[in-house]
C-alpha cells in the first residue's frame, strides 16, 4: 500500500537528518585552553562565572585541509564576543552564542581570545558553565550543502501543505536520496550517529570510535552530484510553479537596550552581534543588515571607535542600513511630547552627523502601543514611514490593514507597513515556513505585491547566522514559495509609497492601542515618576534659562547629554517596567542624576534672571519663574518649608517679584477633623477615608457621585503571561476596598495650607492619604505615600463623578484623546485600561471633573467613574517590582464648561511643574515677561537653545483639537523666524489658521 504524503515526510526528515552526522569529515581538538591565565580542559566546570571572564588558547589545524573548508567550533558556556588573530597580525571579531558557534577561519594557526559572560540570549544564567567544545572541523561542503538544501525542500512540503507541487518535490528529494552513495561501515556509522535523539536512549551504546571516517571522496562526490541534480530538478518546477509573492528581506537583530540583563550586558551585546553582521558582509556580496538606535553607535564611538569605522564604511558601501531616526526605541505612551520631538531632533541629527544620512524610516518594531502623536513628530522630523509588527499581538482585535496610512490627532499621515511573520515575529528565519506564511497573512498583496521581512535572532541581539545567509541563495530556485531577496528598509518603503501614489490604501485614525501589555503603564512606577520629573525638570531649567538670556543673560547651554540620558531611559522594556531589578537601579539613579543636574540649571537661570531685573529696596524678595502659558496663581514653599497661597498672579513665561511681608492668603481657608474650604471647593471626608463630598461653589454643583478617591486592591493580579507586562481583564472579580482607614487626622490648619491625613493598611502594605487645599487653589490635592510589600496584587483609586458623557478625555503628547465610556464593543471592551498623561476628564456641557496627577499613567473611565492604576506587585521578571516606599500626588478637579474652558490642564501642569522660586533681596516688585503669546489657548512645549547658530527654540501646540490665531510678542530687537520643523528647519504650513488642531509650531527667536 502507497505512503500517503504525510507518511513519506515523516520519512524523508528521517532519512535528511542522517547527512548531517557525515557533515564534517575530521575534526581535531582544540587543546591548552586557559580561563583567567589558568589551565581549563575541555568539559571542565568554569572555576567561576562572575562577571566577564576571559579564554584563551592557541590553535594550528591540519596542514593536510583545505583552508576554505575549515571551520572552528566553539561552545564555551556563554555568551562571547571571540577574537581570532593570525600571525600576521590580521584579526577578526565575532559573537558566539548558542545560533553562531561555527566560524571560518582564514589560516591554520590562530590565537583565539575572549569576553565571556555565563549567561545565555535572554539573560537566563548558566548556572553550570563548562568549556563544551573546542575543535577545528574538516567541513564536507558537498554533504552540508545537500543536507541544507534537502531540509529546505522538507520545509516546502510540509509548509505546501496540498499544493499541486509538493508530490513533485517529494519525488525529487526521495530520488536525490536514492542517488547517494554513503557509508555503512559498522564502526564509523555507530560512532558518526550515536549523538542522534533516538541513539542517546539506548540503554548502554557499543564501544565509540573518537574520530570516525567521513565520506569518502566518491561519496562526497555523490553528494555534489545530487546536490546540482536536485538543483536542476528545483529550477525545472520553478518555470512550471512560480514563486507565489515576494518578500524583501532585512537582516536584523533586535537587541533590547536593557530588558532580562542590565545595560553593561547590552554594551556588550552590541560588540557581539556588530562583529557578527560584518563578518557576514565580508563574505556575501547580497546581504543586507539593518540596525536602529543613534545611542548604539554614540556608544560604539565611545568604547569601540574602530568597530564605529568598520560599520560607517558598509553604510557607505550600501549594505548596513542604518534605520528609524530616533535616539532610542522608546515606549511612545509614556513620554511628553516634546521628549518624542528630542528623540527624533536628536537621533536624526546624530544619524545625519555619524553617517551622513538622515532616515525616513521610523522602526519600532517591539513598542507597546502607538500615540496618536507620532505621525505629526515623525512628519516634521523629515520621517514619512512607519514600521511596527507589535499590532499583530492584540489580543481581541486587529487592525484590519498591514499596508496603510496611519493618520494621527492633527490629520498628518505616514505610511505603515506590519508583516503577521509567526515564526518569531521580527526575528525572522530564512526557510520556506517562515516564507509561505508571511506571505499568506500579507493582507495588502492585492495592493502592494511584496511584504518586508526582518530576519535574524534577536531580543537578546545576535543577529543572522550564515546559515540564513546560505538559504537564501538555495530558495531562489524553489518553486511555488515567495520570491525573496535581500534588500534595505528604505528601499521597500520608497516602493510602497509609489503603490500609495497609485492605489487608496486604507487609512487607521488615530492611536494604535495594543490590546495586551496594559500593566506596563504602571509596572515599576519608580521610573515612571523619575523620567516624568527628569522631563519637566530639563524643559523649565531650559526655559529658566532662555527667558534670562531674552532679558540680556548669556545664552543657555545645551541640556542634550541630558536628554540623552532620559532618552535612553524611554527604551521600550525600561520606561513600560518590564525589565530586571538591575535596570531600575541604574535608570532611577541616572535619572536622579539629570534631576538634580537640572534643577541646579533651574536655580542657575534664576539667579541669571534676577541679575537682569530692576533693583530695588525689597530686602526679602520671593522671585516666582511661570514656565507654562497660563496665569497662575502664586503657590510656592518658601526654603524655611512655610507654604504661601496667595491672591497673585504669575503671568505666564514671566519672572515676578514680591515682597515676602505683603503676600497674604487668597482668602478664607477653613479647615476640621472631616471638612476643607476654601473660596472655590468644600470638601467632606467620610469615615472610610473617601471623599464624601466635593463642592465646586461657583456653581454650587457636587462633583462626586457618592464617595470619590475610593482605594480598591485587588489580590488576583495574575496574568496568564507576561507577569509584569499585563492586567487580565478579570482582575477586577475579586476586589477588597479599603474603607477602615487606622486613623483620620487634621494635621494643618494654617491660613496658606489646610490638611486631612488618612492611613490604611492592607495585609504588609500601608497607604497614608493626605488631603490638601491651599487657599486659593482649585483642585484637591492628594499626596500619597505608600509602603509596599505585596506581591501580584494591584492598587487602584476609583472616581465615580457627578457628570455623564458617552466619552472621556485623557491628555496625551501633544494633545488629548477621547475614548469611549461605554462597553458596547469589543474595541471599547478591551480598552479596560489606557495611558493617560497628566489628567483624565468626563464633562457634561457645563460640567465637569477631572482627575490629575503628577506621577501615573495606567486609567479607566467606564460610566461615570475615572479609575487610576497606584501600584502592582508583580514577581516577574523583578520579583521585587515597586518593593518598599513611594511617592506621589494625584488630585480631583471639579470645573465649569468643558475640560479646557475650565482650567484643567493648566491646574495639571501646576500640579507636574510648580511654579520655581527663590529667595532675593535688593530688587523691585513687579513682573518681567520677555515674551507673550496671544490669540487661541495654547500649550507650552518647550524654550531652549537653537542645535544650530545662536537664537531660542520655541515649541507650542494646540491641546484641545481647536484653530486660530496666534501671534508672538517678542522684546525690542527681537524676532521670530517662519515656521520652522523640530528638526529647527524651515517648513511650509498647510492650513488656513495661524494653528490647526493638535498642531506643534515651532520657531527661532533671534535677537537682532
């Protein structure tokens, strides 16, 4: 009875897998290996894996080889970046790790040293390390590659499925095998197959030649013979089957800038998988590698200059792209607009400087989630492409398009481009299953006829191996499969937009919210806090400085080695908390670093500022700087701790002076053991520590429905993967509220600052609540510290307000976007938890209320009740996450009309960015403000000095989806330059109004 095809595979992949045991025909021990200068043998246990060790030996292969065909094979326990040197003085570089443990070598005697670390791609430690192999081989070509070639036309098969070509292919491949002539010695052939998964069970294996015989020549020979024939066979299918589609291929290697192993690890990554690609450019003409990230190579300039050179000249040479523009892959939920805006001035400037190229490519393959910002950013920063895989991992719903415009708040549109690879994603294989099915989830082929692929290990970097190198010059000749070739990503991106040009693509507006990873907007909230302070304390010690320097101080001094630092800390698996413990204590103490630094640039630019202001006979002066665009009424804590809450006003992007004797609360502040009042809130505190009552007196309307600031944990935070990556959504079935607060106390009654303090404790944990209202503020405050010491449990604070819309509006970069309140599809049901930036809103038409805050990002608004994520305590990949103390501020702000006619988001940037003061004496009161903007309400992005010439940088935008006019006021002598980019080049305007909805305007003011 005839096998059925199924039948016949099983046999063909049994009877390919026996080629590879004839595929070297010798091999010779590499001996005299040392570890740390000390003797190692082979197969001994390392004396130790701490940290970076070193091997080292000396090698000399058979005289008798051919040199082309030598190859050296290396496992030594771990990750290595190995150095071979000749003696004549010739060296080469590569990495080693477990997909690249085989390199050729271009002489018989070499030295070989190393860089070793006892950890595996992923960080994993190998907790037994022990120098595995050492040895040259005498490489069969003929037999590797038939076994290669007969793997590939298995794959075809199997990934064919019921195509009409695949009895054919099995026809060839069985009669290339019945051409061979191989070895059957008893000996040799038991001793050559025993390392075979079926061989290793048997009980006990006979005796087992050290070195057995290879293939003889004239077996070698019948292999070389099959090899061309099944070859011919292949090219003969082809004119009957064509290639079904075409794949571009990028080589690729993603290397996390720190994720399961900390940055120094990284540094190292890097060398390993640079050598690497180079290494296999050396020796393939097509080859085509990929690599994104300025900080990468600003690194490589730093340790490795040499290796810097080596990549610059394959840039030139067109084989290694450098892609995406921007300084790092960073999370682009969490940053502020202007942080996106740095990471593509300053990426594109260092890309434009090291190699003279700027990109058009923006490649954030592994991001989680898309703000709707980032097509205007990516426009204004010369980029018109979009490349991402990670929409393919939405759990519920997909977007239903992979070649699209993408189309963001402002209308600005770039085109994108997803491929569905299932076979690793974006660390792609070269082999006909990995081929077959991108191609066939390509839903844009009826519009566009090729797909990218991105091939090579990644994650934990290492990149292509020369064995994809080598397939993909066999798959040429397939039948039936996708065309592919190597190409570059600018290249298949310059193709699509000719498609684009000719075609309707389908355009996606606005966010791209992934559907899974929702925690990592609240996962490692310590680095959340501290990159959103490092944020704002650059942007106000610029503007500081700049205001100063526009009344007749120097001109600033450029903060980008800061914002490098923040810029590197936005990485995708840093800023999101999903990396080891190890990396949160290096961000939060390099982000300490840049926060100190830049608030000692604050206190320099005060000071700049004060030497230019008028003197006078105020001997205890407070000098307040506003660095936002809105009035704001004078708060500050003087340095002896005394809190003021005044009537003043500090204009916006002004200096004021007063005189400390006058400032006089803003009115009555009444303050109980349960009640705060000021001229604009009353307060009520209920027993359980919630917010019984929040009274916005100038319309006499309540604005909690119930109690607000409810505190609800829920203990079955335990997703089914990706611990500190996601919230299930039934974490919410089991939920403890905590409403038996220990204590409720009155611990300020002044005129400036009233306060209610109230403690919790849940199981290990403590939460301690500190109500505030100031005299003249609008909001309440609540300044929360918690003590954490619970694991897979998560805090929340659930709002239910006293409005009702269909929609809620959560700040963004560079603006705001609505979502929907209700549930009633399965889009709206799985946006249970979404990023917001200072403050989430539900208004009526002349109501509303808002929660703020200065430290958070994971929120919910469903019905009339705004949720905020406080902490998790996930176990995973830090079983210590969010261990130990923390604080924050969040507050609830009652409002008329809609959120941005009711002071909203000038009441969150009070609340992010308090107004700057210091002590003076010797000056006049009054106030001083360089520079005003006037027309439509606008927010402030940032003031700072031009990259390039002398001059200021200013960047507004419009928050609220408005237009109109708008017009600068600047001293005498100065003047602002036509729009400008935030590339800071000029660039043509498309719109009727002096600002569109959600548009950045930037300019230069210059002076004379």
């Amino acid at each position: 009875m005839p096998l059925t095809i199924a039948q016949r595979l099983d046999r063909l992949k049994v009877r390919i897998a026996e080629l590879a045991h004839w595929r070297d025909r010798q091999s010779a021990a590499i001996d005299g290996w040392t570890f740390e200068g000390e003797p190692i043998a082979h197969h001994q246990d390392w004396p130790h894996r701490q940290g970076v060790v070193h091997f080292a030996a000396t090698a000399e292969a058979p005289e008798a080889w051919p040199l082309d065909d030598i190859r050296l094979q290396l496992d030594l326990g771990g990750e290595s970046l190995i150095t071979l040197s000749y003696p004549d003085g010739e060296t080469e570089t590569f990495g080693l790790d477990p997909y690249h443990q085989e390199f050729p070598v271009k002489g018989r005697r070499l030295s070989i040293a190393t860089e070793t670390v006892a950890r595996f791609p992923f960080g994993e430690p190998n907790r037994a390390p022990r120098l595995n192999k050492a040895r040259f081989i005498w490489l069969d070509g003929p037999a590797h590659r038939l076994h290669l070639l007969l793997k590939q036309v298995a794959e075809a098969i199997d990934v064919l499925g019921e195509h009409e070509v695949v009895p054919h292919l099995m026809d060839a491949a069985e009669h290339t095998l019945r051409s061979l002539d191989w070895p059957s010695d008893t000996a040799a052939y038991i001793s050559r197959t025993s390392s075979a998964v079926m061989q290793q069970k048997i009980w006990e294996l006979p005796e087992l030649e050290a070195n057995p015989a290879g293939l003889t020549e004239e077996q070698s020979g019948s292999a070389a013979t099959a090899f061309e024939a099944l070859t011919a066979r292949l090219k003969e299918l082809q004119k009957r089957f064509p290639p079904n589609g075409e794949l571009l291929l990028t080589g690729h290697a993603h290397i996390d800038l720190a994720w399961l192993w900390p940055y120094r690890e990284t540094r190292r990554k890097m060398r390993r998988t640079f050598n690497t690609a180079l290494s296999l450019m050396e020796r393939s003409d097509d080859f085509r590698f990929n690599q994104s990230t300025a900080h990468y190579y600003a690194q490589m300039e730093e340790e490795d200059p040499e290796l810097l050179e080596r990549i610059k000249q394959k840039v030139a040479d067109g084989k290694w792209e450098t892609v995406g523009g921007m300084w790092v892959e960073p999370d682009t939920n969490m940053p502020t607009g202007e942080s996106l805006a740095r990471q593509v001035l300053y990426g594109q400037r260092y890309f434009e400087k090291t190699f003279g190229t700027r990109h058009t490519v923006c490649w954030l393959p592994d991001c989680f989630g898309f703000s709707g910002a980032l097509p205007q950013i990516l426009r204004q920063g010369g980029i018109d492409s979009f490349f991402t895989i990670k929409v393919n991992w939405s759990e519920t719903n997909h977007i239903p398009s992979d070649l699209f415009w993408w189309k963001g708040l402002d209308g600005s549109r770039v085109l994108t481009h997803t491929f569905d690879n299932p076979m690793q994603g974006y660390n792609g294989f070269v082999q006909p299953d990995c081929y077959v099915p991108t191609w066939k989830n390509f839903r844009g082929k009826t519009q566009h006829d090729t797909s990218l692929l991105a091939v090579g290990y990644g994650d934990g970097g290492g990149g292509v191996t020369p064995e994809m190198v080598e397939r993909e010059v066999q798959l040429r000749d397939f039948p039936a499969i996708p065309q592919a070739r190597w190409g570059t990503v600018k290249s298949y991106y310059e193709q699509a937009h000719r498609t684009a040009g000719e075609k309707n693509l389908p355009v996606w507006d606005g966010e791209i919210y992934l559907e899974l990873h929702r925690a990592t907007l609240t996962s490692q909230s310590g680095v959340k806090r501290k990159h959103r302070q490092a944020e704002r304390a650059l942007i106000t010690a610029e503007t500081i400085a700049s205001l100063a320097h526009m009344l007749g101080a120097d001109r600033p001094r450029s903060l980008e080695s800061d914002w490098r630092v923040v810029l590197k800390n936005e990485f995708h698996d840093i800023l999101p908390g999903s990396s080891i413990r190890e990396v949160y204590q290096d961000a939060e103490q390099e982000l300490d670093g840049v926060i100190e630094h830049a608030k000692a640039e604050q206190m320099g630019g005060l000071q700049a500022l004060s030497a230019k202001l008028p003197k006078g006979g105020i001997d205890d002066a407070l000098v307040v700087v506003n660095p936002s665009l809105s009035p704001r009424p004078l708060s500050a804590t003087l340095s002896d701790g005394t809190v003021i809450a005044a009537a003043d006003l500090v204009a916006p992007l002004s200096v004021a002076v007063f005189d400390k004797g006058s400032l006089k609360p803003a009115g009555e502040l009444k303050a109980g053991p349960e009640r705060l009042e000021n001229e604009h809130l009353s307060v009520s505190i209920g027993r359980d520590g919630a917010v019984a009552s929040l009274v916005h007196k100038a319309t006499g309307r309540e604005a909690v429905d119930g109690s607000a600031n409810q505190l609800w944990v829920y203990p079955a935070d335990k997703p089914r993967n990706w611990d500190a990556w996601d919230i299930d959504a039934d974490y919410a079935e089991k939920a403890v509220r905590l409403d038996a607060p220990d204590s409720i106390t009155l611990v300020e009654d002044g005129p400036h600052r009233a306060a209610i303090r109230v403690v919790y404790r849940y199981r290990n944990s403590s939460v301690t609540q500190t109500y505030v209202l100031t005299a003249n503020a609008r909001r309440l405050d609540i300044e929360t510290t918690i003590d954490w010491h619970d694991r897979r449990t998560l805090l929340r604070t659930l709002n239910p307000v006293a409005a009702q819309a269909r929609k809620a509006t959560f700040e963004c970069a560079f603006g705001i976007v609505e979502r929907a309140t209700h549930t009633n599809t399965s889009w709206e049901q799985a946006m249970f938890e979404a990023v917001a930036h200072r403050f989430v809103d539900i208004s009526e038409p002349d109501f509303g209320v808002a929660l703020l805050n200065n430290a958070k990002y994971g929120h919910s608004a469903r019905g009339n009740v705004i949720g905020m994520s406080l902490v998790r305590g996930p176990i995973y990949p830090d079983p210590l996450a969010d261990e130990g103390e923390q604080s924050f501020t969040y507050a609830l702000m009652p409002h008329e009309g809609a959120w941005h006619d009711g002071g909203v988001l000038d009441e969150a940037i009070d609340l992010n960015q308090p107004l700057v003061a210091a002590d003076a004496s010797g000056l006049s009161a009054g106030t001083f403000a360089p520079l005003a903007v006037t027309g439509i309400p606008v927010a402030f992005s940032g003031l700072k000095p031009a990259e390039e010439g002398d001059g200021l940088i200013l960047r507004l935008y419009e928050p609220a989806g408005r237009r109109g006019r708008l017009a600068l006021d600047l001293p005498s002598g100065w003047a602002a330059s036509q729009p400008l980019n935030i590339l800071e080049e000029p660039m043509e305007r498309k719109g009727p109004a002096d600002i569109m909805p959600f548009e950045i305007r930037t300019w230069k003011l210059q002076n004379g």
